[in-house]
C-alpha cells in the first residue's frame, strides 16, 4: 500500500469514529434533558408526602455531589430549576416511582446531572407540545 492510501485509510477511520462518539454523546444529552422535563413534569402530579421523600433524596444526591465545603453548603433551593429537577430524577429513580405520562421513558443515567443539555429548550417545547402541558420552569 502506497503512503497516501493508508493516510486516506486512517483519516476514514477517525472521521468515522467522530461520527460514532458524537452520535454517542447526543443521545446522552437528549436522554438528561428527557431526565429533567419528565421530573418536572412527575414533581407537579406527586402528593405532598411523596414530593418531600423526593426532596430529601434529591437534597442527599446534591450533598453526595459535593466536592468543597462551598458546594456542601448549597441547597436545592439555590439551584436553577434544571439542575433541581435533574436531581428530583435521579431522586425519582432511586424512590422506584416511575416518570408520569404515557410514555414508554424510564429515568436515565446521568453522570453529570448539574450540567445543562445544549438542546434542553427544544425538548422542552416538544414536550409541552406532544402532552399538552406546560412545565413550571424556565431557562
């Protein structure tokens, strides 16, 4: 094989692999952003007994995640509504309550949950478009 056929070859090799990473990486952050807007949208329809069980897990996630006395000290109610949710779903996961709706979605993992997902504001217009509903929070 001549030099450049094998630079051709390598260079397709790690175009495809581009391609397969980012594919990889955008159906993480599509499934965090379907994480938050199905928390939300489970949190609205719970009784008051079970939001408080889902705020007390949710409130330990939070002090898991803390890696400095400053994060330590931060509660639920100090963080944006996104990042609140994404801990209400891993919350929701770990309590075995399913997310509400007719949907076949069950509660994703999530190894960055305070992250924001580039595309959070377009699933959460679909969202509201597809289940005729409006969540309680904004970007």
């Amino acid at each position: 094989m001549s030099g450049m056929t094998i630079l051709f070859t390598v260079l397709g090799f790690i175009g495809v692999i581009v391609v397969v990473v980012k594919l990889i990486l955008g159906t993480k952050r599509h499934g965090h952003a379907l994480n938050i807007v199905y928390a939300s949208y489970t949190f609205q329809r719970l009784a008051d007994a079970e939001r408080r069980a889902v705020q007390a897990v949710a409130s330990n996630i939070l002090g898991r995640l803390a890696d400095s006395p400053s994060t330590r000290a931060r509660t639920l109610d100090q963080l944006d509504a996104h990042k609140r949710y994404s801990l209400y779903a891993l919350a929701l996961a770990e309590l075995n309550i399913p997310p509400a709706g007719n949907s076949p979605f069950s509660w994703q993992h999530t190894s960055h949950p305070l992250a924001t997902p580039a595309n959070m504001q377009s699933v959460i217009e679909s969202f509201e478009r597809d289940n005729k509903t409006k969540l309680d929070f904004k970007l």
